[in-house]
C-alpha cells in the first residue's frame, strides 16, 4: 500500500478538469489498495467514498459573486493569506504559490503518514519545501495559454496578461527541481521538454480517461443538426471564438444549432449578437446531464487550438457521438480514427467538415462504432494502475500493481 497525499489548489470538478482528474485518480488508487487523502484549496473536489479530504481555506479572491474582493484585516493573518492578497492586487494569479505555502507546514507535520506527495499542476514553491518525495501531474504547460493569450489580446492590453501569468516561471523552476513529472500524452510530454526545460527521461506520460460508467452509448434520441461543444474556460487555447465564427457558413449551408457547454464571456457575447438563436448556452450541467446532452447531439465539435489531453472528447466518444475536432496537441492521440480532424484556428475547415457530417448519417455511424471501441482502450483503473507503477519508480521499491483484468 502507498500513502499518498495528493494536492489540488482547486477541485472544482465543473470548470477545467483538475477536479476531475483529483476524483477518478483517487477513487481509482483507493480501489487498488492504496491510501490517497487529498488536499485542496477552495472551490473543493467532489469525492467518493473512501477517499479523505483536508480542506486547505484561502482567501479565494476570484470567487463569484465578489470576485477581486478586498479581504478583511482579520483574515491576513499569515504570510500565504498575504501572498495571495498582493497577488490578486498587483493583477496576477497567487493561487498556487499561496496554496503550496498553506500546505508545506502540514505536509511537513505529518510526513511520516505519506510515502510521497503527488501534485496536480499547482507547481508552488512550496511543493520544495514537504521533506517528502514528490511527484507532479502537468497535464500542459500554461505557457501555451498564455502564449495564445497574448496573441489574442491588444497590444496595450498584453502588460496586464504577463502579470496574471507570473506564476508560469514560478511553475517551469519548480517542474525542474521534482524527479518525476507524469503528463497525460505525448504532445504534452514535448511541449513541457521544450517549455519547461524539463528533461524528457523525467516526464512519464500517463493517459487518462472518460468516466465510462457515466459516459456511455444510452437511449438518448439525437436532435437534428445539434452540434455540442464544451467550453468551461473560455479562452483562446479552446478555439471557441473559431467555432462562433464559423457558425454563420454553418448556418447559410445546413440547418444546424450549436449548444456550448459554459457561460458566455464578454468577447464571446459580441460574437453572438449576429447569431441570433443559432447559439445556446448551458451551463451547471451534473455529469449525467452533460452525458445526455452529449449524447442527444449529432456531432460533438472541439475545435481547441491545443488539448493536453481532452476530456470532452473522450466523453463524447464513450456517448458513441460522432466527433469533429481539430489536430491541435493530442487530440490526434486521443481521437485516433474515430473523428474528423481539421486545422487548429480554421473556422472555414471547421465549417465545412461539420457541414459534410451533418448531411452524411453514414459516416457518422461509422465515427459512433469507432469511438466506442476507442474509448475501450482508456480507463481510470489503469490511469491509477499506470500511475501506482510510477509511484514506485519513484520510491525505488517493487512494480506497480498489474490492472485486473477486464477492468475499464
């Protein structure tokens, strides 16, 4: 049995997916034998039964309904709560670095109850500072978010982009200084060796998973011409302004309506006002809500400019809903021959292949059978089995516990 304190500075499991990566992850080693307990700052992870949770309070300065606030002077009572404030007041982003500064002094308290820390892309300075062996999941280098970001922000603008992304060299000298990093596919793995100057013989790639109990073919009837994507965090490295903008040759060459998963940010509202009702938002969706929408669509489209991975992808797939997505990172990894792929940033390609499936049932038959026999090859058992082995590899002891068979 390995003892594993596994970290999360956020856990919310409906917005990006480092909640639910904390949840399958856990719930997944506590099966196999092993003892997680997970650590996080608000907003909190969901979890099931068997894994413990420690709550690690922050200020959680971008919380609605009050994001930015001015905290109190009763709650700057220690230097983290002081990090965080200065943080948020000089425009970047403290959650990570204030989060790794929390959880050190408790991790260095309790050490002799965990084998090793496992760090989900927090990357904090204080992650140095455990006296515990430690491993940590990049699912991608943000450095790539805020490359895109910048790209896509006026000139004047960019300043106030490089404050909030500060916190990405805080992340690229911590990833140097841990023995170990697992990644989640091989485009990511190259963009953390290249971004982060992380040495490729100390990054593990770990594919992860559709939860498939939930996710899976159902009953739900499809709905003519709807096309689903998901865009919990609206911003550019998820191509949603290239999807908005290819809906209008969607609209003049087939009948269709996109329903987007998330909430509308104020760049996206000015793109919709010459959509009209072609557009929908839906947001707050329980897994199984999102598992029905997914499967009541026609096609599931994710046009990102690049995926570490893409749950949204696996998820439709596992649905049997035929997908259209770009090549952008490891979506060519993950969607295998079971989606139409097209050029990352391309609203005329995304268009077109959209168009081309909605009118063809045929082929989105044949993307439906492949994305099910493709979902079969990934599984959370064997994230955490595949996980546990490098665990060891870490701790030099013996190898990982095998995945039992039939297990997906």
């Amino acid at each position: 049995m390995t003892r594993v304190a596994l970290l999360t500075y956020r856990g919310n499991p409906r917005s990006g997916g480092q909640g639910v990566y904390v949840r399958h992850l856990s719930r997944e080693l506590v099966a196999l034998g092993h003892r997680v307990e997970v650590f996080s700052g608000p907003p909190y992870p969901e979890l099931d039964p068997g894994v413990a949770l420690t709550t690690v309070p922050g200020l959680d300065l971008f919380a609605e309904p009050n994001p930015f606030r001015t905290p109190g002077i009763r709650e700057l009572r220690r230097a983290a709560d002081w990090v965080e404030f200065a943080g948020m007041r000089t425009g970047g982003f403290p959650e990570p670095l204030a989060f790794s500064l929390r959880v050190a002094p408790i991790l260095r308290r309790r050490r002799a109850e965990f084998d090793l820390v496992h760090d989900n892309q927090g990357l904090g300075y204080g992650l140095l500072a455990t006296g515990l062996p430690t491993v940590a999941t990049v699912h991608h280098p943000i450095a790539v978010d805020r490359e895109l970001k910048l790209a896509h922000t006026p000139l004047h603008e960019r300043p106030s982009v490089l404050k909030w992304y500060r916190f990405v060299t805080m992340q690229h000298r911590v990833a140097r200084r841990i023995p170990l990093l697992l990644t989640v596919s091989g485009a990511s793995r190259d963009e953390i060796a290249t971004r982060m100057a992380v040495p490729r013989d100390r990054i593990r790639v770990v594919p992860i998973s559709a939860d498939t109990r939930v996710f899976r073919p159902g009953s739900t009837p499809r709905v003519p011409g709807r096309i689903v994507t998901v865009a919990s965090a609206d911003e550019p490295l998820k191509g949603l302004a290239q999807l908005l903008d290819a809906m209008p040759a969607i609209r003049a060459e087939c009948s269709a309506k996109l329903i987007v998963v998330g909430k509308p940010k104020e760049a996206t509202a000015r793109r919709l006002a010459d959509l009209g009702d072609v557009v929908e938002f839906r947001s707050g969706l329980s897994d199984m809500g999102l598992a029905e929408l997914l499967s009541s669509a026609e096609i599931v489209c994710v046009p990102s400019v690049f995926e570490g991975f893409s749950l949204p992808a696996a998820e439709a797939m596992a649905c049997g809903t035929p997908v259209v997505a770009t090549s952008g990172g490891a979506l060519p990894e993950v969607v295998g021959d079971a989606a139409e792929l097209v050029p990352p940033a391309n609203p005329a390609a995304l268009a077109v292949a959209l168009c081309n499936l909605l009118r063809d049932p045929a082929r989105r038959a044949e993307l439906s059978e492949a994305g099910i026999r493709r979902t079969a090859e990934f599984s959370w058992r064997r994230t955490a089995a595949a996980t546990v082995h490098q665990y060891h590899h870490l701790l030099g002891t013996e190898a990982g516990t095998p995945v039992p068979s039939g297990e997906r």
